[in-house]
C-alpha cells in the first residue's frame, strides 16, 4: 500500500508541475500583428475635418460681408432703383448663404434662427423697406411674452 501511495504522490507532483509551469509560452503559433488591428467594436464616425469647419467659417464671413457691404452700398451711395434691387436680392441670396453656413458650421438652430434675423432686419432697415422702429416692434410681436 505504501508503493502505491507513494506513486499516487509522484504523479501529483508532475501534475502539479505540468499546471504551474506552461510550456513554450514564447512560441508563435502563426499569430501575426494582424490580430491586434481587428475591430472589436464599431468605431466611432470620424469627426469632420478642420479644413471642411474652416472652409464653412469663411462662406459664413464672406456671405456677411458681402450682405452687409450690399447694404453699405446702397444706403451711402446714390444709386439707381434697379441697382438698388439687384443690391437687394444678391444682399438676400448671401444673407441666406451665411444662414445655411451658420446652420453647417453650429449646428444649432437657436444661433442660426438669430442670425438669420438680424440679417434680414438689418436688411429691410437698409434698404428702406422698415424704420428702425418698424422692426422693432415686429420682432416684439414675434417674442412670446411680450
């Protein structure tokens, strides 16, 4: 009985060294680095270039600065009624162009509604279709609570 349990402890003991130890641990068994780069999750969509943001930044300057030169023009140069309309509607075309570049670029519809008012106001009060006063009091009504 004594043989016997002696061997029964011998063949633990090489178990016990087969589990502690693990065996050619630095093997490759024709793994290669491609493993690391597989996407696990799907990952997250890139953000938009600083170029594109620049790119609508300088539409929305350049469409207000058109606008408003537009509105310069007419009011301190003594200018025919037909150019005069022209004025106005290139005024309006880039006034909506510095609108939508504004939506682009904050995306919030707050600041897009607000500039898109103060473009239109000042160009009604610039062209000479409302007073100053007039507008005031249309965007009065046009306040909730007022």
């Amino acid at each position: 009985m004594e043989a016997q349990g002696k061997m029964n402890v011998d063949e633990i003991r090489k178990l016990a060294d087969d589990i502690r130890v693990i065996k050619n641990f630095t093997e490759n068994h024709n793994f290669d680095s491609s493993l690391f780069s597989v996407d696990v999750s799907p990952k997250k969509p890139a953000p938009s270039s600083a170029t594109e943001s620049n790119i609508t930044f300088w539409f929305f300057v350049g469409s207000i600065v058109i606008a408003l030169g537009c509105v310069f023009t007419n009011v301190y140069f003594d200018i025919e009624s037909k150019h005069s309309t022209l004025l106005l509607l290139s005024a309006l075309f880039f006034s909506g162009v510095a609108t939508m570049a504004a939506h682009l670029k904050f995306k919030n519809s707050g600041a897009t509604a607000i500039i898109a008012c103060f473009l239109i106001a000042v160009l009604v009060i610039g062209f000479g279709i409302y007073t100053p006063r007039e507008v005031a009091d249309k965007a009065e009504k046009l306040i909730p609570g007022s």
